[in-house]
C-alpha cells in the first residue's frame, strides 16, 4: 500500500497526461487530421531530382523499437535551390512512382511546416495526388488513431481516480499523525 502512496501524485500526472492525449487523438480526427487550408499552401514547380523511402528508427531505453516511414521528394525548381519536401507513406508506391517519372513535378506543400509536407502533387499537366485524396489519407489515418482514444482515456481516468485517492488518504493518515503528536 505504500507504494501506492507513494506514488500517488504520479498515477494523477499519468492520468490526467492520458486523458489530455486521447482528446488530443479525438480532436484531430474531429478536425480532418490536422490538413491545413488549401489557400495556405506554397506552389513550387521543377524537376523531380529523387523520391526516396525513408525509415526511422527510434530504440528504446528498455528495448523494442519503432519505424516510422515517409517518402522524401528532392525537387529542382526552375528557378532557386533544390527542395526537399516529405510525402506520407500512407501514399501508394504507384503515385510515388509516377510522380518520379514525370518529367515536370508542381507540388503544393507546407512552407510553415518543419517537414514541408506536400499535399498535392501534379506531373507533367496530371493530377497525381489531389488535395481531396491527401485529406481523405491524413482523416482516415486519425481515425485510426482515435480508435484507441476512448481506451486511454478510460485507463486515464483509473490511474487518476487511483492517484486521487492514494494522496487522499496519505493526507488524512498525515493529518492524523499531526493530531495524535499535538
């Protein structure tokens, strides 16, 4: 039981750091996965240089891994420096591939992001990947997401319930401490 009181003010920070979490999942598949507006995006015209798969790995402390996966597109605009811009992988490998063989590439992609993530992509006078279908790929992929949301905020809620009561009753077994030495 000491462990629990102990421990008690983490269980809260935990549950209420799980709850905060789920409604985060919950409010990006509620808001279309987070797309920004159509309008806010930057066009950019060139050749299409390379279109790589790239993969990340994260270790953990404690072992395991994860692997994240997106498409890295090194654009050569007319006129300025080459661009890199990123490409979810939830892309299908044949609009990647078309979009290496074209010849000329306009992309429309996110200047403010730090990844300049691109959202529509034409090659050679042909839309290859439109805005709708990006929207649809990033709604489904926080639906996804939000699938577990109602889950976590559940155990969210035990672990804060439990941290609650644990320093509840350290508090009272304080206060009574305090009374019987008084």
């Amino acid at each position: 039981m000491n462990f629990i009181l102990g421990y008690a003010r983490y269980l809260l920070l935990a549950g209420i750091a799980l709850l905060g979490f789920g409604g985060y999942l919950l409010y990006q598949s509620a808001t279309g996965g987070g797309i920004p507006q159509e309008s806010a995006l930057t066009k950019v015209s060139g050749d299409m240089v390379q279109a790589t798969l790239v993969t990340v790995t994260k270790k953990r402390r404690r072992g395991g891994e994860s692997k994240s996966h997106y498409y890295e597109l090194d654009i050569k605009p007319k006129t300025g420096e080459a661009l890199k811009v990123r490409l979810t992988s939830l892309v299908p490998e044949s609009a990647v591939q078309a979009m290496a063989n074209a010849d000329v590439v306009e992309i429309e992609y996110d200047a403010t992001s730090s990844n300049k993530d691109t959202y529509e992509v034409k090659g050679d006078g042909k839309e290859i990947l439109s805005y709708a279908q990006m929207a649809k790929y990033m709604q489904d992929d926080a639906d996804r997401s939000s699938a577990e949301a109602p889950m976590m905020m559940g155990g969210g809620v035990l672990l804060a319930i439990i941290g609650g009561l644990g320093m509840w009753w350290r508090r009272q077994r304080i206060q009574a401490q305090e009374a019987a030495m008084a």
